[in-house]
C-alpha cells in the first residue's frame, strides 16, 4: 500500500494514475474526501485527516510500505501556510512513518530550497528535507522548479478567456518552469526503482523563461494575442506587508512574485536529463497545446 498526502492535486492526481496504472494499491489521505471521490476504486482508498493532525496522519500512514508527501501549503487558506503545512504536516508524517511499517518515504520538496531563502516555502521545505535524512527512513528526495501548469492558470488562462493578463514586476527575469506530470513521472519512478532510494533529485523543465515569454507562448500556441499589464515592484513589496493580516495567502503570493522577478530562479536540465532519459521533459508550448488549445478543438 502506497499513501498519498496531497493527492488531490496538481500532481498527487497525477501521481495516482500513474501508480494505478501499474496495478499498485494507494491510499489517499485528504482534507476533502469529496474531492478524491471520482478516484475511489479496487486500487485506491480514500481517508479522511489533515496533516497537522498526528493521530489522523498515523492512522492514514498505518500499514503502508511507501509514503509520498505531496502537501503544499503555499496556497492554503491557513494562515500558518507552510509552517503548518509543509513544516508541521511533513514531520508528522516522518514521525508516522518512523514509527510504522513505512519503508521508503518520498519528499516532493522545492528546487532551491534552503535556511536562508527568502521564502517561507523554501525555508520550511528545508527542514522537511533535513528531518527527513536524520529520520533513519529510507528516503527519496524530489526537487522541482515552478509548475507550469500553476502559473499558466494565473498567466494564461485570463490571456485566453478575457485578452488580458497581468504579470507581476518587470517580468523579464528568466524562470524555469516544469510540468507537474513531468514531476509525477519522477515521483513514480521513485517508487518502483530502487536506485533513486538516498538520491536528492533536481527536477526542472528544458527552458527557462520570463514572464513576458510564458505569456508570449500562451499568445504563440493559441494564435490569440491579448494584452498585458505589469505591477510594480515597489507597489507588491508594499501590498504584500499590507496584505499579512488580511490575506496570507495573498500576501505569500505577492511576496513570491517579488521573489520570482528579482531572484535568480534559473536551471540547467542538462544533469536530469543524462540520468534520467526515460522521462522526457515537456516544454511549456506542449502543455499549452494539451491542456488549452485541444480542448477547445474537441
């Protein structure tokens, strides 16, 4: 048995299909079992809990040989965010799986993760990872960059639908972007090949890109050209204090455009792609292509 925390996301959906696929057993532990109710069958069971409630993650976590943590708090309505989440919730399901029959824990952490880095995502992603390797589990760490897909719901997708979209800062600072099914493949290839066990994989999609461009290959791909406004920086350094106690999550997500804009959130996929061939990367025209234009021509 294989469980899931946070696998009624982006990529723990993806994660499960592709284990299902494959005739292995997995258990989803959620807050919103709803929400997982369309992926309940032979293969798949479906528990109730938050991760930062122990008891509920040590039920979720009994009798299960792998555990992958998908959780993400970046985007939650607790105001806690990722302290709660990706902090609280991973060492819950660390001290689970230390304390059960787990024999192999996989971290889907954050390219750059690091103490010093100027988002709390990052920093509390680094300490999931650093409990995670003095854990005595036998581990699995997975690094990915941006997901296109996120960023094309907050880019793209008002591109298409209204012919306006807006970037947040200058947006020409290149980014690397990845798909989320392209992570789900590597999720899934940690699971069932031993060699990966012990290994901290950097996981990044072939091109880095400004914003400017992410919405130019919106424009490219769907043949729609649209217009695009910019928010200054010295305006979203100031909203994104303003908005702490009002809006967390808004605030967390203004202070990450700032980040993004000003930060190097470059990578080279040259190394992951040597070592791991059998996962091709999908560049971010493809997935415009398979989750916007041919939908609409079907």
């Amino acid at each position: 048995m294989i469980l899931i925390a946070g696998g009624t996301g982006t990529l723990g959906t993806e994660v499960v299909h592709l284990l299902t696929a494959r005739g292995l057993e997995v258990r989803i532990l959620t807050r919103d079992p709803a929400r997982a109710e369309h992926e309940r069958g032979d293969l798949v069971e479906i528990v109730s809990g938050d991760v930062q409630d122990a008891r509920a993650v040590e039920r979720a976590v009994a009798g299960t040989q792998t555990v992958i943590s998908a959780i993400q708090g970046f985007g939650g309505i607790d105001p806690a965010g990722p302290q709660a989440v990706d902090r609280q919730g991973n060492t819950n399901l660390i001290r689970a799986a230390k304390e059960g029959e787990t024999d192999h824990f996989i971290l889907v952490s954050i390219q750059g993760a690091a103490p010093d880095h100027p988002m709390e995502l990052f920093r509390m992603k680094h300490l999931a990872e650093e409990e995670l390797k003095a854990s005595g589990l036998t581990w699995t760490i997975i690094r990915p960059t941006a997901y296109m897909e996120t960023w094309a719901t907050l880019i793209g997708e008002p591109l298409l639908k209204s012919g306006r979209t807006r970037i947040f800062g200058r947006g020409n600072n290149p980014i690397n972007f990845v798909s989320a099914h392209d992570v789900a493949r590597f999720v899934e290839l940690a699971v069932v090949d031993p060699a990966m066990r012990g290994e901290v994989v950097e996981v990044g999609g072939p091109e880095n890109l400004t914003m400017e461009q992410f919405a130019q290959t919106f424009e490219a791909v769907s043949g729609k050209a649209g217009k695009v406004s910019y928010v200054p920086l010295p305006m979203m350094r100031l909203m994104s204090v303003l908005m702490r106690p009002i809006n967390p999550t808004l605030a967390r997500q203004i202070h990450a455009g700032v980040v993004m804009d000003t930060h190097d959130s470059s990578f080279d996929p040259s190394e992951t792609i040597r070592r791991y061939p059998q996962v091709p990367l999908t560049s971010l025209a493809e997935v415009v292509r398979r989750d916007y234009v041919a939908p609409m021509t079907e």
